[in-house]
C-alpha cells in the first residue's frame, strides 16, 4: 500500500503531517512522490495567506484526474483550508474526506475503517527522528486583526502535562533528543485547562527526562512571555537560548491596528530583559509590511527596529487581506509593488545582519546536536538553531558534537568536526 502526502504550512501542520505520516507507515503504507500511485492521499493545507490558499486549490485542481482514474484511491484534506466542509464538498466533491486543522485521528481512523483495519497496528512502534515537533496548545485566543489561523484553528486547547510528558518519553525512547514545543501562542499554554499549568512548568516537567538532550519551544507572544518564563530558559541548561518572537510591526499606530497588545516600547524592554537574563540569546521574529495604511514612515519605523535590536532571523511577508478578519475590511491600499519593495528592503537588511552576527561564530567550537546527512554532509543546528554542516566520514547521527565554525553565511554555517561530546559533557 502507497501514500501521498502533501504538506504546506507552519510548523505545526508539519508536526500534523509527520504524525499522519508515521501513523500510515505503521500501518504498512510505503510514501511515493506520485499522487497516480498512492491508494491514500493526505494533502495538509495552508491559507495564511493567498498565495498559500492559491497552492492549495491549484494542487487540489490537479488531483481531479488522478481520482478520474483511480476512483478507490482514498483523498483527504486536513489543515486550515478547511472551514466549511460542506461548501467545500461541493466545490470539490472528489474529495472523500476533509478534516479540521490537527486532525490527525480523525484521518488515521477513516484509513483505518476504508482499509477495514480496525485498531490493528501492523507494526511495532518506528524510531523516533533526533528532533521532533510536538505540539502542547492548539488554536489561538489573541484576535489579530490580519490573522485568518485564530478562525480556522479555534479557541485555544492545552493539552495537559502528564499527556505531553508520556509523549515526549515515549519519543525519546525511539530515539528524539530534542523536542521542539509547538503551538501559535505558547507562552499562553494552561491557561485553559483546570490546574492553570504554565509554560515554565512544563518546561521544569520535562527537563529531568533521561535521554532528553534539548527543549525549544515556538511562537512566543510578546503580550504573554513571563519574567517566570525568561528565568526558567536561563536556568534550566537543556532548554536553549533560541526564542521566536514575532513583532509584526515597529510602529506602535499599525501594531494598535493589529490588536497585538503591545507598544514598540514595550517590546524592547521585553528583548532587553530576555538578553539581559540569557546570554548568548539569538531571536528570530516575523514581520508584515503593507498593512493597510502603511506609510512610508511607518514602514521604516519597522526597518529601524530591526537595524536597532539586530534578530538572528526575520520571516517576512508581505500583508495578504484574509477573509472574515477584521483587517480585511480595511482598505488593502499598499499597492503590490510597493509591498514588494518594503519586503526585499527587510529581506536585504536582515541578510546583512545575519551574516555580520553569523561570522561573529567563525573560529568558534559550537555545540551541534546531528540530525542526518544532507548532499553528502551531516548537518545540526546550535543551541542557537542555527544551520551547521560538516563533512566527516564517521557516523554522527543523532550524537552531540563539537564543530569548529570555519565559514559563515547569512542562513547557514559549515565547519569542521572537531570531536564527539564525551559522557560527562553529555545533557
Ligand atoms: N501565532 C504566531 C504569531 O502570533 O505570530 C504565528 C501566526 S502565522 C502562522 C505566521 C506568520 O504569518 C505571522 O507571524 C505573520 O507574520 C504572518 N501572517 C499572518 N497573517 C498574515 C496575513 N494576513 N498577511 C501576511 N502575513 C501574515
Ligand atoms: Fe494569529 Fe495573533 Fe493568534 Fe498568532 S497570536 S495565531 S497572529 S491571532
Ligand atoms: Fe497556515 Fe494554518 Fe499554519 S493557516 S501557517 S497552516 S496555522
């Protein structure tokens, strides 16, 4: 049995897809990269913006043959594409079956019961990758005014501790060394459920599992990360110094227009306590550029906060109205061009900073954790997260080694290994 998986989106659908993914192969299906010959399609979808949505109906669009001529091969499409599965039926009535954003069971079961599987597994557990996603709160309380993911994933849903401990001892078990903790608002995390744990909590819970070398944890939201939290990542030494922050806009008349809940004053005081607790730190964020009513001005408002707190990373996109967000009333009035030019602006200034604060690594030993092998090099990120390859002819898979950087660039680094991380050094 085959199965096609296509997947687009954040890192939390692709925690969803690798989860279907693993559920199938546990099942006995073999992934193939044409849809003509898979019996199980599972297309994992994204509408964050427009262009995302356009992928979305144009790959669903070009599946319609491949179910013309083989009708019993099973389609579904899960992810945030799907909010009204009944027009959607309609718009696309070869589709077997559409699931909400998450809904990995939903989708193993309906394989299970077309297949006739029942809760049979056919194969024991699969190893674990070195460095897996595992998502703790899905949905999203805050109500950003550009953001289209709150009304396709829902309220926000903690998943309790003891739940996401047995998951991630389980993981490690096969094999995971880092996991990453996912969810649009982190830092929200508990707040939902009985006992109010908190992220910190959590991250304390998690700190003490044997075999577990590193804990990261994303998106942060600027309004909710807590001094509490800020001291549990300087203190506890598995957690690392990497947080992704995103800040949307350095004018404080767009982020109001946003509803992000913070001022450009308040956010840099929050960077500055976060370095101030945690040396070392590096701070990726997002931005939008052309929001509607986006000056020049308010533009560069943007760009001087990013010149001034200096990120690791920026992901940057340009404003896409969404619809039944509240911006997308708002008169979309940056035209296209000038969009694209504020992006490749911040994508120029942000390549020159990456690279400036990436060469600051060369000649430096750094601390990788192996992922794989990637065109014929090993490849891990740093504490950091950032991006490292090696070549060496040992096998380092899944080991911590020390690298010595010796060329840098504004995306990745490349250097040469120096040793394993020995059993005392070891997490
Ligand atoms: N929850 C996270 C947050 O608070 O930023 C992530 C939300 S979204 C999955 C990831 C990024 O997409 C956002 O940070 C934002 O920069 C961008 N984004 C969201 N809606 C957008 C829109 N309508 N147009 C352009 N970019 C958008
Ligand atoms: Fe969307 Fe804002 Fe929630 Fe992020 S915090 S998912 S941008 S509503
Ligand atoms: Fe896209 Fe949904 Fe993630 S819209 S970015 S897949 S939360």
């Amino acid at each position: 049995m085959k199965y096609y998986l296509w997947s687009i989106g954040c890192q939390m659908n692709d925690a969803d897809s690798a989860r279907a993914a693993e559920a199938l192969e546990q099942m006995g299906f073999v992934r193939v990269e044409d849809p003509g010959k898979a019996d199980v399609l599972l297309l994992n979808t994204c509408v964050v913006r427009q262009s995302a949505e356009d992928k979305v109906r144009g790959h669903l669009a070009s599946l319609k043959a491949v179910k013309r001529r083989r009708p019993d091969a099973f389609l579904a499409v899960m992810g945030c594409f799907v909010n009204d599965a009944q027009i959607l039926h309609q718009q696309y009535p070869y589709v077997d079956l559409f699931l909400r954003p998450s809904d990995v069971e939903g989708f193993v079961k309906a394989v299970r019961e077309r297949l006739a599987l029942g809760d049979r597994w056919v194969r024991p557990p699969l190893p674990a990758p070195v460095s897996v996603y595992v998502p703790i709160v899905y949905g999203c309380d805050h109500f950003c005014t550009y953001c289209i993911v709150r009304l396709r994933r829902g309220k926000q849903r903690s998943r309790p501790p003891e739940e996401i401990i047995a998951e991630v001892e389980d993981l490690v078990k096969r094999g995971a060394r880092e996991v990453t903790l996912l969810g649009q608002n982190v830092d929200s995390y508990g707040r939902d459920l009985p006992t109010k744990p908190d992220l910190a909590d959590l991250l304390e819970a998690l700190h003490p599992i044997k075999g577990l070398w590193r804990i990261r944890f994303l998106t942060s939201h600027p309004a909710d990360m807590s001094q509490k939290l800020i001291e549990t990542v300087a203190s506890l030494p598995k957690v690392c110094e990497h947080l992704e922050i995103p800040v949307q806009s350095g004018d404080d008349a767009i982020l109001k227009r946003m509803v992000r809940g913070y001022t450009v004053a308040q956010y840099k005081e929050l960077v500055k306590r976060i370095r101030e607790a945690i040396p070392g730190v590096s701070l990726a964020t997002d931005v939008i550029v052309g929001f509607p009513g986006e000056t020049e001005e308010q533009f560069m408002n943007t760009y001087r906060l990013l010149e001034e707190i200096r990120f690791d990373v920026v992901h940057v996109a340009a404003y896409s109205p969404r619809p039944g967000t509240a911006a997308s009333r708002l008169k979309d009035d940056v035209p296209p061009e000038e969009k694209k030019r504020r992006l490749r602006l911040i994508e120029e200034l942000q390549e020159r900073i990456s690279s400036e604060i990436n060469a600051g690594l060369l000649g430096e030993e750094v601390e990788i954790l192996v992922e794989g092998r990637r065109k014929g090099r090993w490849f891990g990120r740093t504490r950091t997260n950032k991006l490292v390859f090696f070549e060496d002819p040992g096998n380092w898979q899944g080991q911590m080694v020390i690298v010595k950087v010796e060329e840098a660039g504004p995306w990745s680094l490349r250097g040469r290994f120096i040793r394993k991380l020995s059993m005392e050094e070891a997490p």
